[in-house]
C-alpha cells in the first residue's frame, strides 16, 4: 500500500510538469501564430492605406480635370456659342459631384484605415471599410460609365439619332474630358483592390 | 508517509473529475456556440441564396427587355427610316451584353451560395462570392449608369450639343429602355446587399 501510493507519489509530478510544459508550448505556438498573423494583417493594412492615397489622388484629379475643362474656339457667330464647359452637359456635372463625393470619402477613411495599421486584428474597422468602399465604388463607377458614353458619343456621334459628334470642334474638351474619365476608371480599380484585400484580412481572423 | 500518500491517493481521483468535468462544460459551451454560429451563418446562407434568385430575374429581364426593346413608327418617308432598336445605340448593346454576362455569373455562383448552406462556416466560398460580386457589381453598375446617362439624353437632349431628344417620337421605346435600366438598377441594390452579407458572414468567424 505504502510501495503503490509512492508510485502515485513519483507518477504525479511528472504528469502535472509533462502537462504543464506542454501548455506552454501550445502558449507559444498560439502566441507565434497570432503575431504571425497580425503581422501579415498589418503589411496588409499599411498596402491598403497607400492604395487610399493613390485613389484619392486618382479621383482629386478627375474631378478637377473634369471641373476645369473648357474649350472656347477662336471664332464665333452672332447666333452660336462656341464654347465648350463640363456645365453643359448633366452627366458631366453628375460626374464632378460624385467623384468629388468618392474623393471626400476616401479622405474620411484614411483614419479607420490607419487604426487597422495600428490594431491589425480589429475586426470593425475593417468591416466598415469593406461595406463603405463596396457603397462607394458603386457611385464612383456610375461617373465614370456615365461619363464614358457621353464621351464616346461625343467622340463618335450617333447616325441613328442624329447626334453629331462635337470632338471635331472641341477637339480639346474631349481630350480632356477622356483623361478624367480614365483617371476615374483608374480609381475603380484602385477601389477593387482595397475591398479584395479587406475581404482577405477579414478571413485570416 | 503513508497518510499523506493516501490523502494524496483521495485528492487526485478528485481532482482529475473535477478538471474532467469543467472540460466537458468547457466543449459544451464551444459546441453550442459553434452551433450558434453555424446556425446563424446559415441563415445568411439562404438569404443570400434567395437574393440571387432576386437578382438572377432582375438582370435577365433587364437583358431581355433591352434586347428586344424596338418601335417602328406608323410612317415613313424615302430618306428617314423611323425605326428604333437597342442595336441603334452602341450604349445599349454594351448593356445587353454586360447585364447577360452578369446574369450568367449569378447563375454559375449559385452552387457556391449552396455550399455555404450546407456548410455554413467555410471560409473560401464565401471569399470567392465576395470577390467575384465586387467585380461583377462593377460591371452590372456600369451597363446601367451608361445606358441611363444615354435614356437621360434621349428624354431631354442637350441644347448645347444640339442633340436633340428621340423620346418625342419613340416614346415606347424610351419607355421599354427606361425599365430595363430601372431593372439592373435594382440588381446592383441586390448586389450590394450580397456583398455585405458575405463581408458580416466572413467576420463572424
């Protein structure tokens, strides 16, 4: 009886430091694992706020492009204005204002982006980032197919409804104008990517 | 010696049930809320199956209704031919195109949607939706922001490019485009909702 509970004795130290190391291990793994991870979130989230600015620079220049292209021809009639503006057509006017609007956006988001570089494991942030950027893109895209068929009719004309092209005039409204469509077009991408990347982040947690 | 041995042989039979039995409390309480999470995750799962079946009629009617959209006005002269087709505008055939090719993808990505029903906390196909709806959001927003930039011009005209309005004389057919561009409006509104969906299934992790 006395041999068997010092057996149990000797057995059970060795049980709790078998036991207790082995938690530690687990400890470390999970520690490693977690740094691991935040580490790849926070390369992620330094990727996104770079990407931010690129966007905000995208979209700054379409909307001034946009707001600043004017063509006024050397010549002029008693009855006709030669003279070309984003103001006289909608779709540009809707063009400036919203990309004015993503533009605004993107800044206001440089702070949530900045608090997942700082806590690369928060989960709201990111998320409100995703649904934003998903809202936001929408818009940003709407300016720029909006725009883009008022520009390739501009460019083209139609024969069907007799809309003549007008870039035979305002040769260089047109040039313009396309150049801020395409930096738009260039934000969408810039946007696609940003909501890739939190769409990721939000999966390794 | 041997007393100690023996409380020592009483105390760990004791010891070993009670850690034994917070474990199992400890693997229910796991459980459950796994369960609660799957459960959760589940129901997402099939409203976000459903609002694809929302979005599949949307964008097929959206096409069909573009595609087919035509009017032959009751006369004619030698020299005009008054007749309107989607095929007239390039705008249009862009929008048939692009709202069929998204339709096609809300088709394909149903199996993905049925994945995540039966299995409500697996993580890749609910990034692979994610991702493939923002693409596709962009496209489906784009054919609907350029062809309603093109239904605006047809209704009002633009006096400054001197294109005048159609809709005067093909009121029908202004009508039939307006509703498919109202109808893959309404897409991109389901679209949204799907991302969000995935984007709070994804955090629920």
């Amino acid at each position: 009886m006395a041999k068997e509970s010092t057996t149990i004795d000797v057995g059970e130290p060795s049980n709790v430091t078998k036991s207790s190391s082995h938690i530690v291990v687990d400890g470390k793994k999970k520690r490693s694992f977690v740094v691991a991870n935040a580490g790849g979130k926070r390369g992620l989230a330094i990727f996104d706020f770079l990407l931010r600015l690129a966007a905000i620079s995208a979209t700054l220049a379409a909307s001034i492009v946009m707001f600043s292209a004017e063509e006024t021809l050397p010549f002029f009639t008693q009855f006709l204005q030669f003279q070309a503006s984003y103001d006289d057509l909608p779709t540009f006017q809707f063009f400036v204002i919203a990309v004015a609007i993503v533009a605004s956006y993107l800044v206001l988001s440089l702070p949530f982006s900045i608090v997942t570089i700082v806590r690369p494991l928060a989960v709201a942030p990111r998320l409100v980032l995703l649904i934003f950027d998903t809202l936001v893109v929408t818009l940003n895209t709407a300016a720029a197919a909006s725009s883009a068929a008022i520009v390739y009719l501009a460019h083209n004309g139609n024969q069907n409804t007799n809309w003549l092209p007008i870039c035979q005039q305002f040769g260089d409204f047109c040039q313009i104008v396309s150049s801020a469509v395409v930096a738009a077009s260039i934000a969408i991408v810039f946007f696609l990517v940003l909501i890739i990347i939190s769409a990721i982040a939000l999966k390794r947690h």
